[in-house]
C-alpha cells in the first residue's frame, strides 16, 4: 500500500500486525505468520537503509546525537566498568585451576587478554547496553509513537527517522567500541588483581605476555563487534519503537521484544563473526 | 445524501479538502469509498461511534497514511502518492491537534509552540525575532502564557489540550484539523476549549474539520460566532449567505452515512444517525 516511503510509514507507523487472526478465511494462518514474519523483515531493512542514508544527509540534528552520547555511554559507563572488571576476575580464577595442572600458570594473562578483547568484552558490553538502551530507546520511541509525537512530528514536517533514528544509530555506534575497550581493559585489571594477589605473578608477568600475544587480527575482531553490535541495539530498539501500537501495554510489550532481539542478535552475530575471523 | 453543496452562482469556493472514493483497509476496511470537498473557510464536525475511522480519515487528509485507492486533495494539491518530504511543504499550511495530544514530551511548552514556527523558518518562512512574539500570542490565545517554560507533562489534560490547539494555529494555517478537541473533559473546560475554536475561526478564518462526539459542540460551532468587539460568543444571525457554513458528516464502519447541515441533520430519520443529535 502506498509508495516505498509510505509502505515503511504504513508498516512502522500504522499497520498492525494481524498476527494469527486471519480475516480473509483463505489464508492459513501459517502463511498469516510467515507473511508477517517478512514483512516485518523487509521493514527493518527498510528503516535501517534509511538510518544509514539520514547520516549522509541533512538536516543533522548533532545536538540529539550528543544527548543520546551522554546517555548511553556515559550512562552506562558505571555498570560496564563493573561487570567488565568482574568478568576479568572470575575467568582468570576459572582458568589458572585449569592452567595450573599443566603447570602454566604464567600463560593466564595472554588467555584472560583473547578471551576478554576478542570475546567476553564485546558481547557482554553489548549485552548490558541492550538491556539498558535498546529497552530504553524502544520504550521512549515506544511512548512517543502511542502519544501521536510520532504523528505530530511528520505533521509538523520533521523526519521520525532523521530525527531520532539517526541520532541513536551515531551515537550507539561512537560509544559502544568505546565502553568495549573500557571493559577490556578493567578486566585485564581485575585478572590482574587475581595473579597478583592470589597466583603471586608480578606485574610484569602478567601484562607483558598479555600484550605480546595481540595481533591485529584482535583488535580488528575486537572493535568489529561492537560496532555491529552497536547497529543492533540502536536499529532494533527504534524499529520496535516506532511500531508500538495499543497503548502502553504496547510500550511494555516493544520493550521487552527489543531487549530480546537484540540479545539474540548478538550472540549469533558473535558466532558468526568469530568464524569468520578464527579462519583468517 | 449531500444536503447542500457550494451555490452554482459566481467562481465555486477555494476548496481546501477533497476526498474522492477514499478506500483503506488495516486488517479490516476502515475508510469505505469516502467522498467529500470541504471548501475555505468552511467548518466540518464529524460524528460517529468509537471506532468508525474519524482519526484516520484525519491522518490520510495530511498524508500520514497512505490511501489503497482514491484521491486526497489538500489545499488544491493532490496528495495521493506524494512522497514525504513534498507533503512537507503542503502539511506547513495545515494546523492539527492530535486526539492523543502529540505534544513533545522533551520540549517545553514554549518550545513546543514555537516548533512548526522553526520548521517554517527552515523554510525561510517566519523570520526569527518574530517566533517568540507569535508563540507567546498564540498561547495568550488560549490563555496559557504563564506556562512557557513549563513541560506538557507538568499540566492538565485540558491546559495540554489549550496547548495543542496554540501549536496548531500558531502558524495561522487556512485548516486546523480538531480530532476530539473536548474529549475526556468536564463540561467547563470542553466548553472552554470549543469557545477558543470558535474564535480561531471567527478571528483568522479559518476552515476547521473537527472531530467529536459531543453534538454540542457541532451546536456550538453552528450556531454561535465569535464577537470580536464583545469579546465573546454570540448567537449567530442565521443567514447562510453571510456566515461561514458548518456541515455536519456522521461516520459509520468507515462511512460517512450522513453529510448536510444542522437542519438536515436533525431532520434525519436514520436511527443511527439520530442517536448522535441531542434535542
Ligand atoms: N495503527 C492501526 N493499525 C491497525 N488498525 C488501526 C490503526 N489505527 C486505527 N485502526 C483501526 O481503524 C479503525 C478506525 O480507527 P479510528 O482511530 O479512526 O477510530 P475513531 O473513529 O477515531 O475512534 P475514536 O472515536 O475512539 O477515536 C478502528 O477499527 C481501528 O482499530
Ligand atoms: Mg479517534
């Protein structure tokens, strides 16, 4: 229905979803699901295709990407520094048990430093950040889309996905690799506090195997994830958002299907990305 | 069905609104083969049930939703199969107030009058110095200047109401669209608010299509005018040739089973028509 601008509008905007219940008797209510499956496919790609192209064109609202900086990053800065420095303790314990019965205690810092950069520090920073802001995007789009703001701000001759799409997407994507190196690096800190205290290593032979072992290809791996992981977040939060509809219970409903997309979405793209990379 | 159209004689009226066999369906019809032409100056009430499509028949006449066929006319352009950024330029000319208020949460109330302002200033439209004349008019227009720097969120649903209606006439548009401007209110307040439409258009005059389901407010928007010297409402003089026209439309399932006058309408014999007119 409608042009290609309209039928995002129709779909995002105002369609909802038949789901099982199916008017036209004709149609199984199988073929009902799978035709909702990728119409709600196809109008993802849509709004992240046109995310993507607002970056590129103005008008730039650079003071809503700043605002949405300051809340994800700063925002979730504490609870990332936290779990980061955490996660960093409790796999070192883990496997100096394992690395003492071959008697390689010394080789926990390089281990601790693979896991964390290549792994544990992308997705777990991109974990928290979908349960902080993917949620906390979807709802705030959410309640705006169920209060007509949405309605009001196309009336009113402001693009929704220019507007607040775009600026969540920048934002995301500058500050997700950020809080990603900052909880790599408290977790080595708090691998460290474990072989320090507990393994009796000295500094140096901790960190300086731990560097040695990195080579381009994690760093690559490293801020590669993020990024998209980042893309995630941002797109699946505003995409469920921007398709609330039926009133606040709606708002609970986008919310929670955004946290939960956007987990899953990591986890198999950090699959899939690793084996990419493991081969290189 | 039309009761009366626009007279035969001298050049026909500017018309600001055009539906032509409008037809939508979500997962059921919800506009069935609408026709109408709303001309300048003239006011529109619609009634009808919960449900009947009245909201969205507002959104397709500014292109929020596209139409699955038919033909949508708005201020003399054909809006059917625009693309966004043009129904941009023809949505500039039109005032809304949404039924679930569409204020902007992060905005303050100020800021939220001065907005379509701006967008028009983007334009090149309304110079800068003179937005905060115009915001703080249209909000003394309702009554409200005292809450410039207030969030929506701080004020009652009716001052929220006053607030959308200063929003959407801000600009001074040819046609404000009202979608349930008195719902959810006390008597007072909605007689309030139908008083501060009736002067918009009686001051600016502007064609306003209004949504409710008071037939009161139709009344109220018939049969009285807005006395500039007096300062208040006044009975109208009934004569069609000098005042504005209000026709009333009664939507059924996506219908519009009833367009005509106030006369007409409470001469009807359609029982679903006649459980909207009070007497
Ligand atoms: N976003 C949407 N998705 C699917 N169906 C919708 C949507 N919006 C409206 N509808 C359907 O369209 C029909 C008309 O809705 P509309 O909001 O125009 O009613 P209304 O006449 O304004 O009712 P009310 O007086 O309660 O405001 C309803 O059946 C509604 O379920
Ligand atoms: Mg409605």
């Amino acid at each position: 229905m409608g042009g290609a601008y309209g039928s995002l509008y129709d779909s995002i905007g105002i369609h909802e979803y038949g789901g099982l219940e199916t008017a036209r008797g004709e149609i199984s209510p199988v073929n009902e699901f799978l035709r909702a499956w990728i119409s709600e496919w196809q109008d993802f790609w849509f709004l992240a295709g046109r995310a993507f192209a607002n970056i590129f064109r103005a008008p730039h609202y650079w003071d809503d990407v700043a605002l949405q900086m300051e809340a994800i990053g700063v925002g979730s800065l504490p609870i990332v520094m936290l779990t980061g420095f955490f996660s960093g303790f409790v796999i070192t314990m883990q496997m100096s048990r394992a690395l003492n019965t071959y008697g390689a205690v010394g080789q926990v810092g390089p281990i601790v430093m693979i896991t964390l950069v290549r792994e544990l520090g992308p997705v777990l920073t991109a974990l928290l950040v979908a349960g902080r802001n993917a949620s906390g995007i979807a709802s705030e789009l959410g309640s705006m889309k169920v209060s007509e703001q949405i309605d009001a701000m196309r009336a009113l001759g402001t693009d929704p996905i220019q507007k607040l799409v775009t600026p969540r997407l920048i934002a995301t994507c500058v500050m997700l690799p950020q809080l990603t190196v900052v909880a790599d690096f408290l977790g080595m800190v708090g691998g460290f506090a474990i072989s320090y205290f507990s393994l009796r290593l000295t500094p140096s032979q901790y960190w300086t195997p731990a560097y040695q072992i990195l080579e381009l290809n994690d760093f690559v791996q490293g801020l590669l994830k993020p990024f998209i992981f980042a893309m995630v977040v941002a797109l699946v939060g505003c995409f469920y958002g921007l398709k609330t509809s039926g009133g606040t219970q709606g708002v609970g409903r986008a919310t929670t299907q955004a946290v939960v997309v956007a987990s899953v979405w990591i986890f198999v793209l950090t699959a899939f990305i690793t084996r990419i990379f493991v081969n290189l | 069905m039309s009761a009366e159209r626009a007279s035969a004689d001298g050049p026909a009226e500017a018309t600001v609104l055009e539906f032509e066999g409008v037809e939508l369906s979500f997962d059921h019809k919800v506009l069935d083969g609408v026709n109408f032409r709303m001309g300048a100056g003239e006011t529109r009430v619609i009634l009808g049930a919960a449900g009947s499509g009245k909201s969205v028949l507002l959104k397709v006449a500014i292109g929020l939703v596209p139409v699955d066929s038919g033909r949508v006319a708005l201020l003399g352009e054909d809006i059917t199969g625009l693309e966004e950024k043009d129904l941009f330029a023809v949505r500039a000319n039109v005032g809304v107030l949404f039924q679930e208020g569409g204020l902007f949460d992060s905005l303050t109330v100020g800021d939220n009058v001065a907005y379509p302002l701006e967008n028009q200033q983007a334009r090149g439209l309304a110079p800068a110095e003179e937005v905060l004349r115009r915001v703080t008019e249209a909000l003394r227009f309702v009554e409200l200047e005292h809450t410039l720097e207030q969030y929506p969120a701080e004020l009652s649903g009716g001052m929220r109401r006053r607030v959308g209606i200063a929003r959407a006439v801000v600009t001074e548009p040819p046609l404000v669209l009202y979608d349930s401007p008195t719902a959810g209110l006390d008597p007072i307040t909605a007689n309030l608010i139908m008083a501060l439409i009736a002067k918009e258009r009686d001051t600016k005059g502007a064609a306003s299509l209004i949504v409710t389901h008071r037939y009161q407010d139709g009344q109220l928007m018939a049969d009285f005018r807005y006395n500039s010297e007096q300062g208040e409402l006044v009975r109208a003089s009934g004569d069609p040739s000098k005042e504005p026209r209000t026709i009333f439309m009664v939507m059924r399932d996506g219908q519009i089973v009833f367009e005509g006058d106030k006369t007409a309408l409470e001469k009807s014999a359609d029982p679903y028509v006649r459980k909207f007119v009070r007497r």
